[in-house]
C-alpha cells in the first residue's frame, strides 16, 4: 500500500501516466562568465554570486529550438524503447519557436517522422514543461492517446540582447523530453498544480513581434525584440509562487517534504532555489541544481535537469519526485509523480 493519497485514485476511469522514457540535448559551444566579462561590463565573481551561473551553451547560428528539441525526443523515445511511427501526440513548450508558424511541433514531427503524430505548441514560459505535462497526460488518462511526448526546448540565446547585463548572463540553450504512457503497475503523475497572473505580465517579456507590435524597423531600431525583464519582481514572485505551487501539491497527496526523494525545481537562480528549499524545509541534498552548468533554459530547464537526475541515478522507480516551476506571464506550476 502507497503511504501516501493519491488524488486521481477517486477518478478510476482515467488510467494512470507514467513518464516512461526522459532525453535531453545542450548544444556544443560553451559560453563562460570569463566569455561574458568581453561581451558586456561584469564579472565571473558577480554572476556567481548572484546568480549561481558558472556558464550557459548555445546553440549554433543554423540551429533553431526544433532541433535542439528533436534531439533531446530521440533520446526520450529511444529511453522509451520506442520508434517514431508510435508517437501519438507532440507537445513542445517554447517561448522561442523557429518561427510564428507554423508550430516547432510540427517541424519535430517532420524531422522524428513520427508520422501519426498530431502535434502543437504551448506557450507558458519557463512553466512550460509542467504545462505541457499536465495537459499530455489529461490525453493518455482520457485514452485519448497511449503515447504522447512532451519537449521543452529553447534558444534562448535568438531573444537575449547582448548589450544588456542584468539579462544575457542569465540565459542559456537547450532541450528536454519525455515520453508519457500508461505503466499500469505505477501510480505515476499523481497531481500537477498550475497557476498564472496576467496582471504581471510585463515584469518579462519579448515586447514586439507579436499582433500587438508587429515587426517594424523602429521596433527593431527600439530593441522590442529582446527579452526584458524586471529581475527583483520576478525573483519575489518566483520564490512566493514556487513555494505556494509546491505546498499545495504536497498537501494534495498528503506528503510531507521528507517523503520526496528529489525536488527537481526551475532552474533561474540559486539564491531562488535556496530560498524555496529552505521554506519549504527540504535538505539542499534533496534539490537537484545543473543552474550552474546551463544557466537558466526557460521551458526546457526542468525537462534537461530531469533527464541529468535519472540518469544520475538520483530517481530510481517507485521514488517520489517533485517539481515546481515559474517563469513569464506570470506563470508556475508543481507536479509530484511517483517515479
Ligand atoms: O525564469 C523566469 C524567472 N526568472 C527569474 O526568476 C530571475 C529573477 N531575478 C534574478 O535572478 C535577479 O534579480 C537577477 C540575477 C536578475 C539580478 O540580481 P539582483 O541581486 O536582483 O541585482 P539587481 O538587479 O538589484 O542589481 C544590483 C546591481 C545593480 O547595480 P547598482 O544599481 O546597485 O549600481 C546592477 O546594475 O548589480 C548590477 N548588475 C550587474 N553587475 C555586474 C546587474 N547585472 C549585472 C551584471 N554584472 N551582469
């Protein structure tokens, strides 16, 4: 008997979702605080310091998020022990899709050839995984789909202006997936928690090319383009809203933090994962934090560090794994699954 309540037991004619393959991708090129000290006025004991980054990768000029996120789908579905061709249905969480439209998806689709697969974007931000999750395994639970991969993938680097310090040295590439299915020997995702404030919007955002400011040369000229963000607000906001999303899954399942073996939180700064750890009471060892090699990927950030954890050997089936997410909008969210 599980010691612990699992909310979607009352709901027997939804089948249970496991993540039953996890891949992830970092582009080659490794960019440094010490590259970054050439780029703009900093320093490596200044971005350490505050922010817990060492360095961040970036993907190549003729790289875009589809195949960062490709990349990072093949080793999910390999670790799956699937092939393409039984992929039912693609999720990619973006902020930066290779285009408008139509959806990185659908580019996904193209490039796995994962030809039954239907396939769309969701936007949340650095939530986006957990968003992408939730709403992936609503598909599997429904029966609607047996096999739906969910990918977080960015290039941070096409949105971050390089002339602005208190932005590019937080921000870094990336890709990371998972394969959902139902295992029905495990309880699997036992309850996600989302949530969003429209009226923080603008403390981070890419202003213009959008409907609301097209692309124009005067907002080029402006720097619309480039991701802004007001960071004391948003750290404030982070931690409050981690904390919340993470006691509130906690109590649904009837968990205490104890009882979670590894706490897999957004990765944006380690003074944000301190202060989240310590209010929520959990052990430093219990949190996993690559922050330092990566920096901060946005909607890929949780899925990589997921994928380093398993393969680290810091989950092992029938664990309890918590994780909690924030980013643009606002947005956050927690799920716990056993492992
Ligand atoms: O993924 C979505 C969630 N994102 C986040 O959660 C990010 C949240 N915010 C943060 O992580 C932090 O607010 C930052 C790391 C962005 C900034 O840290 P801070 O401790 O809040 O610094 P600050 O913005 O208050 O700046 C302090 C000083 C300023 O100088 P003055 O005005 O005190 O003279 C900045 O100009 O540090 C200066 N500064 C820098 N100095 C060296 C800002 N960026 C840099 C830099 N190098 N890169």
């Amino acid at each position: 008997m599980a010691s612990f309540k699992n909310p979607r037991a009352s709901r027997p004619h939804l089948r249970t979702v496991s993540i039953t393959g996890v891949g992830s991708y970092v582009p080659e090129k490794i960019l440094s605080n010490l590259d970054l000290e050439k780029i703009v006025e900093t320093t490596d004991s200044w971005i350490f310091s505050r922010t817990g980054i060492r360095e961040r990768r970036l993907a190549a000029e003729n790289e875009a998020a589809s195949d960062l996120a490709t990349k990072a789908a093949m080793r999910a579905i390999a670790d799956a022990k699937l092939t393409p061709d039984q992929i039912d249905l693609i999720i990619v969480a973006t902020i930066t899709p290779d285009m408008q439209f139509p959806s990185t998806a659908c580019l996904v689709q193209q490039k796995l050839g994962a030809k039954r697969a239907a396939a769309f974007d969701i936007e949340a931000a650095c939530s986006g995984f957990v968003y992408a999750l939730d709403i992936g395994a609503h598909f599997v639970q429904s029966h609607t789909y047996n096999t739906v991969l969910v990918i977080g993938a960015e290039k941070m680097s096409s949105v971050i202006d390089w002339t602005d310090r208190s932005t590019c040295v937080l921000f870094g590439d990336g890709a990371g997936a998972a394969v959902l299915q139902n295992r029905p020997s495990a309880h699997g995702l036992l309850t996600t928690c989302l949530g969003a404030d429209g009226g923080k919007a603008t403390l981070l955002e890419v202003p213009a090319g959008g409907s609301r400011q097209p692309a124009s040369s005067s907002t080029v000229s402006d720097r619309l383009h480039y991701l802004r963000m007001d960071g004391k607000e948003t750290f404030k906001n982070a931690v409050n809203a981690m904390v919340t999303a993470a006691e509130e899954a906690m109590s649904r399942c009837e968990l205490t933090v104890e009882r979670i073996r590894c706490i897999i939180p957004h990765q944006a700064n380690q003074r944000i994962l301190s202060a989240v750890t310590e209010r929520l009471g959990a052990r430093e060892d219990q949190v996993f934090v690559n922050l330092d090699r990566y920096g901060n990927t946005s909607a890929a950030s949780v899925a990589i560090a997921l994928d380093e954890a398993v393969r680290e050997g810091r989950i092992k089936r029938g664990d309890l794994v918590l994780m909690v997410v924030f980013g643009a909008g606002l947005t956050w969210g927690a799920a716990i699954i056993e492992w």
